[in-house]
C-alpha cells in the first residue's frame, strides 16, 4: 500500500497516511475508529448527516486545512482505544432493537422537557433575547419531524430490515415491500436526518454554542443544557443509522436479490 509522508508546523514529525483512507468519507472513518469522532467535533465536520463527504470534501467547504486535520485523525489512532459498544459487530436485527430502546426512547422521554422548557424561556426572555423565539419554533418543528420520523422507522423501514436480515440468516423467502429498494425509504429517513440535524445547528448557532446570558434563570441553564445533551445524542443516532445501519441493509438487499 502506498503511504504520504506528512510534515506540518503543527505536527513537526513523520506521520504515515495511507492514500486509500484519504477517499474514505466521514461516516465511514466513524463506524470504523470511534476515536476519531473527537477530531471531527473539534472542527465541526459533521460524521452523521455529511458523512458521505470525504476529509478533503469536508474541510474545502469550512475553509480547513485538510492536511492539519488528517494529521490529527492519524494521531488518534496512537492514544489507547476507548472502552465502547461494538455497533459494528451487531446483527442487523439487534442495532435496530438498540436504536429504538436506546435512542428513540431518549428522544421520546427528551422532547416533552424540551418544549416545555423552551416554552417557558421563550416567554419569560424572549424579549431581551428575540433568539429564543426561534429557539422555540425550531423545537416545535423538531418535536412533530422527529415523532412522525421515528414512527416510521419503526413501524416500516426496521422490521423490513429485520426481516432480510431473518430471511438471509435462515435462507427463507423473501417477499418485497411495497415501496421496492430500501433505498427509497433509507434515502428518505437520511434527508429527514440532514433537516433535524440543521434545525439543530442553527439552534447552536442562535444560542452561541450554548452559552448563558449573564443573570440567566434556572430554567434557561436547563434548557440549553438539554439542547447540548439531545444534540450530541442526535449525532450518535444519526451516525448508528445512516453510517452502520443503513449500508448494511443496501447490503442485504442486494445479497438477497443477487441469489435469485
């Protein structure tokens, strides 16, 4: 395998990077060495709903030096792998059941606190701080696209999944669905990714990454600390789906029809 050598002022030694990993995209870096998934948040690439960008994609458009930041991902791989779940060692089946019990609750159990909370703020402080208003409305849009969303996931896409994933395991038949590839529903659960995932950057954005006013209230310190918490576990969500998942049932579906 052919390896660039890299030298930077940042990074005054030899680090070796393999070519072949320059073309693979975010989502995939992050569904293969979850310690890189720091280096991503350091400079705002976004691993889940722009995972499909490569480092060099990624970088162009926020004005990075791409150099710089592959050099810090090379690093990563150096400090001792972390203690974390094995997503990509789970059955189809299972990281489904997990998604749901894991995340969808969060979400589910997340977002009653979330308007309330966003409610309150909006009406006690909007005045002085406009930005709340939005913060608001941006919730409210997220509440009603996330519980229509996940209704679908459940009830359509994963049991579709999980049954190639039976039918391929047990060498069963297997009967179509009605909206034909899993493509088309895969293609419209991850644009319905990238929509929350923007409603939540611009609530980051309109908060200054989360950062109180002086004399806040109570509520307000509670309601951007539960924006932070549901973000970063929008982004391990949308990572598990639209990086493991989803590829993997794209993969299924092509196994079985190839057989036949």
């Amino acid at each position: 395998m052919h390896n660039d050598k890299i030298m930077t002022d940042a990074f005054p030694f030899e680090i070796s990077y393999d070519l072949e990993e320059r073309e693979e995209t975010l989502g995939q870096i992050a569904a293969r060495d979850l310690r890189k998934v720091s280096i991503f948040k350091k400079y705002g690439l976004d691993f889940c709903c722009g995972g499909k960008q490569t480092v060099k994609e990624a970088c162009a458009k926020k004005g990075l030096n791409a150099e710089l930041v592959e050099a810090e991902l090379r690093m990563a791989t150096a400090n001792p792998v972390t203690r974390s779940l094995p997503y990509n060692e789970w059955t189809p089946e299972f990281l489904c059941d997990f998604i749901v019990n894991t995340h969808h609750r969060y979400v589910t159990q997340t977002l009653p606190d979330l308007l309330g909370y966003a409610k309150k703020v909006s009406r006690v402080h909007g005045e002085h701080h406009p930005e709340l208003l939005r913060i608001y409305a941006l919730v409210q849009d997220i509440n009603a696209e996330m519980t229509a969303h996940m209704m679908k996931e459940e009830n359509i896409l994963f049991p579709f999944i999980k049954n190639m994933f039976t039918a391929t395991r047990d060498h069963l038949p297997f009967q179509p669905a009605h909206f034909g590839t899993v493509q088309n529903p895969v293609a419209m659960m991850e644009s319905e990714h990238e929509d929350v995932g923007g409603k939540m950057a611009e609530i980051r954005l309109l908060s200054s990454d989360y950062t109180l006013p002086e004399g806040a209230c109570g509520s307000y310190s509670v309601l951007y600390r539960l924006l932070n918490e549901f973000e970063e576990d929008l982004h391990v969500h949308v990572h598990l789906e639209n990086n493991i998942l989803f590829p993997r049932a794209i993969a299924l579906e092509k196994e079985i029809f190839s057989a036949h």
